[in-house]
C-alpha cells in the first residue's frame, strides 16, 4: 500500500508540519520535500544513516530468523495485546515482522513502521500491504504526528519516552519487549557472544513513569531448537556481526527470555 493511508501520521522532520503525497513525493506546506524510494518508503531522517546501521547481510539474516518462527511467542503475545487498536506504530522495526504479523490478524488495523537502517526501512516497505516503512532515528525525534497511534510496539529498539508519549494519542498502549538476563544464554557462552545485558524493568518502568501508566508485564519464555543456519543467523543479525566470535559448526538449544511490558498512556497530562 506504501505511504498513502498513513501520509496524515507523519509530520515534517525539519518543520513540524503535516505532510502530504503529491505522486512521489512527501511535502510540507513550508517547502520541505521528501522523495519516495522505488520501494515505497520514505528517509524522513534529513541526514546521512548512521555508519552503523543495519547492513542488508544483517537485515536478511534477521528475516531468515523471524521468517522461521523462532521468536513466535513474541508475536502471540503482542497480538494477543494489540487486539482493539486501529493505528499502529512499530519504532526499530527492522524487517517490520512483528507489526506484519500483528496486521494479519487485525485486519482493521494500519501500520507504520520505523527504523533508522535504509536496508530494514526498504524490506519493511514490503513487509505488509497495510504498512507504510520511513526511515527514522528514534532519539532524534519521530517524525510523526501527535496523538497518532493507539498502540506503539519497541521490540529490543531503542527507546525514547518523551517522544513515545507524545505520538500515543490518550488512553493508547505502549507495548515494549526487552531481554531478560537469561535471553540467549547457551549461544552467548558457546560462541562468546557480546553479552545481551539484561534491560533492568525498573529502569524501564522508571522512564516511562510520568506519561505513562504500567498495566500489564509478562515473562515470556521458551526453548529454540535452533540448527546451524539459524545460529548463524541469529549471530549475524546483530552487533555480533561486527565483532569476534565463535564458529558456528552445529546446531544447538537455545533459551528464549523476553518480557513484554505494557503501559498505558495517562488519558489526560
Ligand atoms: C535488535 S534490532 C530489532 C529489530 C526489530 N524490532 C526486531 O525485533 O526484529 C534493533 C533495531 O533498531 C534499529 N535502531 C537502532 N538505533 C535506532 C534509532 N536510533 N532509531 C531507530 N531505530 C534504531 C536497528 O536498525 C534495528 O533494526
Ligand atoms: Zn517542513
């Protein structure tokens, strides 16, 4: 579908205004114009991707992996929470997997998904025929609308409470999946993985205090049976695949520990 049903969500990342699609291109009523990339999404970054964003080798690994279901109980459970929200917004997207699947089973439901990596943006443009993709950096501001998503998804993304606060319209969800200290354990200490610090909940719950209230946290865990592809695959998805680690030479069982964090934004500030 690309951009059209979601252009009224996005707001003018040098200016603040509304944006409107004239064919291909984005624009505000100031004069600040953004093209469309064959692919249907749009750089609402106004800079140059970070050199450290996601490469296409590491945005295919990532799709082999989630394409695979590994990570399935995160999907369950985000559609499980997302059940009677129209607009969704997904921050660090990536391959916009999990917005995709939350889409399939709502199908009232539009989405946008975020990302500051060209490469996840270009394959999240695909990812879905109700999901818009714009490349974004998420502590530089979204350059959405206020008030525009009844629910906003952070999966292992980062994050940014202030400007998550403001484009959650009153009453809407915030759903945040973070690794607990246990995510992953068994591939961390067979290949010498970069350690996942497990993201503190209070931290998390602390951040979002204010703005938001916290409804609903549940610990999600599971066991990969994972075979010397997706190992692969998990490694080369992430920060490991800039960095030393093990051969990857069979298969192994992996423990999944996640938590999903729900929090509601105050009706009224
Ligand atoms: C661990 S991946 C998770 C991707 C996706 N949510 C998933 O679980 O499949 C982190 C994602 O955050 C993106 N990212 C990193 N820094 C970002 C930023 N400042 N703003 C927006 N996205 C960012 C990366 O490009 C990457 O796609
Ligand atoms: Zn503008």
């Amino acid at each position: 579908m690309g951009l059209a049903p979601v252009t009224s969500w996005l707001a003018c990342p040098t200016c603040g205004l509304a944006l409107s699609l004239d064919e291909r291109t984005l624009g505000c009523r100031t004069g600040h114009r953004f093209d469309l990339a064959r692919q249907g999404h749009v750089n609402l970054l106004g800079r140059a991707a970070p050199a450290n964003a996601d490469t296409t080798e590491m945005v295919a690994a990532r799709a082999r992996f989630l394409g695979a279901g590994h990570y399935q109980p995160i999907v369950d459970a985000l559609v499980a929470r997302t059940r009677s929200a129209r607009r969704i917004v997904e921050v660090g997207a990536g391959t916009g997997h999990y917005l995709a699947r939350v889409l399939d089973a709502h199908p009232a439901a539009t989405g946008l998904a975020t990302d500051v990596s060209p490469m996840a943006a270009r394959r999240a443009a695909k990812a879905h025929d109700r999901m818009g993709s714009v490349v974004a950096d998420t502590w530089a501001g979204l350059p959405l609308r206020s008030g525009v998503a009844d629910a906003l998804l952070c999966v292992f993304a980062p994050r940014n409470p202030v400007e998550f606060a403001r484009v959650t319209g009153p009453g809407g969800l915030l759903l945040v999946v973070t690794p607990n200290a246990g995510h992953l354990a068994q591939a961390r200490e067979r290949l010498g993985l970069l350690g996942i610090e497990g993201d503190k909940l209070a931290r998390l719950n602390r951040s979002m205090a204010g703005a938001f209230e916290a409804i609903w946290s549940q610990r999600i865990r599971w066991t990969m049976d994972l075979d010397a592809g997706s190992l692969q695959d998990l490694v080369q998805m992430g920060p490991n695949a800039f960095h030393e680690h093990g051969e990857v030479v069979d298969g192994l069982e992996v423990d999944a520990d996640v938590q999903l964090s729900i929090f509601r934004r105050a009706a009224r500030q």
